[in-house]
C-alpha cells in the first residue's frame, strides 16, 4: 500500500490517540528527513497498522481476513511528495474463488482531505483487475464482471474533468479561439491524441516528471492558449474569427490554425503527465490497467465532447448574428481563462 506521510501520520495518530507519533512523524515531515520519517512510522508501527487494517479488509466468504505487517515501512516518493510504503500480507480462513475488498481510508469525516480515492489493481486466485473506491463505492468483488471494473474507471475519467478546473479552463480556451467546427474538433483530436500518449506512458511508469515541472506548465498552457486569441483580436480586430488565406489540403487550415494545432499538441502532451499525477497511479505494465486506463481516458474525453458539443454551437451562433457581440464574448472569456492561468503559473512556481 502506497499511502501519502504526513496524511497518514495525522490520521493514525487521531485515531490511535497517539500523539508522540504526531510529534515525531511531523518534525521528520517538515525537516523533509526520509530516515526519520520511517523510523516514526517503525516505533509507532501499532497505530499505523491498526489505523490501516480498520480502514482497508479483505473479506472471504463474509469472514474478515486477518493483516500482518511483513517488515518495516519504507519512504518513497510520488510528484514530490513522500509516500509511506507498507506491505500487508493478508490471511483468510480458507481458500474461496471471491473475495471482497473494502476502503474507508481518509474518510470526510477526519476533516483532513475530501473525496479520497483508493486505486486497487489486484491478481488473487488466477483473477486480476483494477478498481476505483471511494465514499460512494467502498468496496468491489475480484468475482465482479469487467463492465463493472471498466465503469467506475469510465466514471472516474468524467468526473476528473468535470472537477479539473484547470483542464476546463484549457477547453474553453480552445472553444473561444476556434474560427471554424473544423478548428475546435482538430484542436480537440490534437489534444486528445497527445494528452493520451503522456497519461499512458506516465501512468504505466514509462515516463517521469515531476509534479513541479508539470503543474506550472499547464497553467501557463492555460494562458498562452487564450492569449493567443486576444492576439488576433488585438492584431484582426473585428476580421480575428477569419481566416488569413485560404487553407489547403483536406484540412483546409491557414498558417495560423495549423501553428495553433501544434502549439495545442505540444500543451497537450503536459496535460496527459498531469492527469497521470492526479490519478495516483504508477505502475509497472499489465494489459488489465492498460485497459482500466485507456477506459479513464475515454471517460475524460466523453465530457470534453460534450462540453463542446454545448459550447461551440451556442458561440457559433452568436458570432453569425452579432458577430460584435460574438467578439466581445471570446475576448472577455478569453482574457478571464489568460489572467487564471498567469495567477495560477506564478502560484505553482512559487509554491505557494
């Protein structure tokens, strides 16, 4: 189990009323040592294990399996952030087909973080697959079919982006400055294409970088994205939602949409590391989380369609019918999302 320190050192030391693990396992925290940090999470291995074993079961038959802690915690580390690891051997009374796994780690009700999400992958009994738990689903069977393990990762994927403002905020800068539909679902294609390419290469451990690199990017993709169309209202005027020259091949795009679809590409291949990172999960290959991924990144861009699919046509017929209005609309929707996005760049560059 990969579960994030300084959580799991607060957490355990609540419930446990165990306040010298507080102490201790603050100060190593703070003093960023890994040594101390582990030799904490050691001397107070009862609570920590106590605090776990209550929150994350395995069951069999409906009869608890029993948890046994197999060495000390380890410290590693995931987007610059330490991670204790601990490995868990579980016990059963006797050998079943079915069992069934349970997580009620880092609930609402401790006050210290919302709507945690548990990733399981899992190979018991010649069965393996992954799943996604949470307040609303707790629990899964490794008996369950792969339509049920494939939703809640659909279902992750949508409400990811549903609650990744920053990730919207990239979209309707996309939205804002597309002259044509051919531009937006190029644009879209562009980006899911990339953004998918990352997420998989990161999500499955082929690829690393850091969370501080990351981050800061994709704010600034942000900006950059919607300053783009400032510019050419800025350069265009009231002829910014026209196209240059006349563009050739089947695409039909001029210099300036095909330099904005490589520029979309590019942030693109940013924005798949940060969903990876948000996820959690880095894991060596295996066909059965290829999948779970490839489900969650279906479900990522089922919204974003639909977001467009609602957004575009609206702002299409704004620009056919007051196409004043129309500019002023993406201008003002535009310099909101660039503003966002430089507030956000300097934030993450600066750590605060």
């Amino acid at each position: 189990m990969e579960l994030e320190y300084d959580l799991l050192v607060v957490s355990a030391a609540d419930a446990g009323h165990d306040d010298p693990l507080f102490q201790a396992g603050t100060a190593a925290f703070e003093a960023g040592d890994t040594a101390a940090q582990a030799a904490a999470l050691k001397s107070h291995a009862s609570a920590v294990l106590g605090y776990v074993s209550d929150r994350f079961s395995v069951s069999s038959q409906g009869a608890a399996c029993r948890p046994t802690q197999v060495g000390d915690a380890t410290i590693g580390e995931r987007e610059g952030v330490p991670y204790a690891d601990l490995l868990l051997d579980w016990t059963c009374p006797e050998p079943v087909d079915e069992h069934v796994v349970r997580s009620g780690l880092f609930p609402d009700g401790e006050g210290y973080v919302k709507g945690t999400k548990t990733i399981v992958t899992y190979e018991i009994d010649g069965r393996s697959g992954s799943a996604a738990l949470d307040s609303a689903n707790p629990s899964f069977s490794t008996a369950q079919a792969w339509y049920q393990r494939f939703g809640e990762f659909f279902l992750l994927g949508a409400e990811h982006l549903l609650t990744g403002i920053d990730h919207i905020l990239f979209l309707l800068a996309l939205i804002a400055g597309s002259r044509r539909l051919r531009e937006i679902v190029l644009a879209a294609t562009s980006f899911t294409l990339a953004h998918s390419v990352t997420f998989m290469l990161a999500a499955l451990g082929l690829v690393e970088v850091p969370g501080v690199i990351v981050e800061p990017i994709i704010a600034l993709s942000i900006a950059v994205v919607a300053g783009w169309h400032l510019w050419g209202i800025w350069r265009r005027g009231e002829h910014a939602a026209d196209l240059e020259t006349a563009g050739r091949g089947h695409f039909s795009l001029d210099r300036a949409g095909w330099i904005r679809l490589g520029v979309v590409f590019c942030f693109g291949l940013v924005h798949g590391l940060g969903f990876a990172g948000a996820l959690g999960i880095d894991e060596a290959w295996s066909w059965t989380l290829l999948w779970s991924l490839l489900v969650f990144n279906v479900g990522i861009e089922v919204v974003q369609l639909t977001i467009i699919a609602v957004v575009f046509p609206l702002l299409f017929v704004l620009r056919r019918r007051a196409p004043k209005a129309g500019l002023w609309a993406t201008g003002a929707v535009s310099a909101g999302v660039s503003i966002m996005g430089l507030i956000w760049f300097v934030q993450r560059i600066s750590g605060s």
